[in-house]
C-alpha cells in the first residue's frame, strides 16, 4: 500500500462558518437573542458552537463571526431543519424582529479540514 498525504478520510467533521452584519443599532438585540434563545436551542438541535467573535483590529465593526461543527453535511442539515421549525425559535425570531431585521446579510461557508489541519 502506497502512503497518499492528501487521502481524504471519510469520516470527518466539518465546520460551519457564518458572518452576519448586523444592521445598523441592532447590535444589542443580536447579541441579546443568541444569549437568551439560540445558543440553547442549537443545543437542543445537536448544533454545536465552536465560538464567536466579534473584530477587534481590522474587519467591519458591525459583524458577528461565529463557528458551529457538525458530523456531517445529512446531520447539519437536520439540525437546521429542526432548529428552523421549532416554535421557540419562531417565536423568539418573530418577537426579536418586531421592529426590524437584526441583520442586513447573513453569509456561511461549509468547510472541512484538511488532512493536516489540528482541528478534525
């Protein structure tokens, strides 16, 4: 058998990395809402947070960073689904947003270490 340094393995993680601009004035609610609802109901949804960020050198000042892991793209995309479709969540989207979205754009990227990447 022949050593291959970019086999990919078949069972990895992969890492969601989402930016969210938050509008204008709205940087409080935001941070409000993930505190008090979403990071417990990702919880409940098997969505798990690696972190979040906001910049402090460089980078817009009205954007939240933030990382989720997943075992798969089949579970991230159940657990959105579940998370998405839970009245708690709808409810605290819809009270959260009364008066306007929180976020004017919401980007995420699916990525998945590379072979000689720490993080698996």
């Amino acid at each position: 058998m022949v050593f291959n340094p970019f086999h990919q393995p078949t069972l990895r993680m992969i890492y969601e990395w989402r930016v969210y601009e938050i509008t204008p004035g709205k940087r409080t609610e935001l941070h409000e809402r993930f505190a008090t609802h979403t990071v417990s109901l990702f919880a409940k949804h098997g969505i798990r947070v690696v972190g979040f960020w906001e910049s402090v050198v460089g980078g817009a000042s009205n954007t939240l960073y933030y990382m989720l892991v997943f075992d798969s793209l089949a579970q991230r995309e159940k657990a959105w689904a579940d998370f998405q479709n839970d009245p708690e969540w709808k409810t605290a989207l819809a009270n959260s947003e009364r008066n306007g979205p929180l976020t004017v754009r919401i980007t995420n990227m699916i990525l998945q270490p590379t072979t000689y990447s720490p993080m698996k």
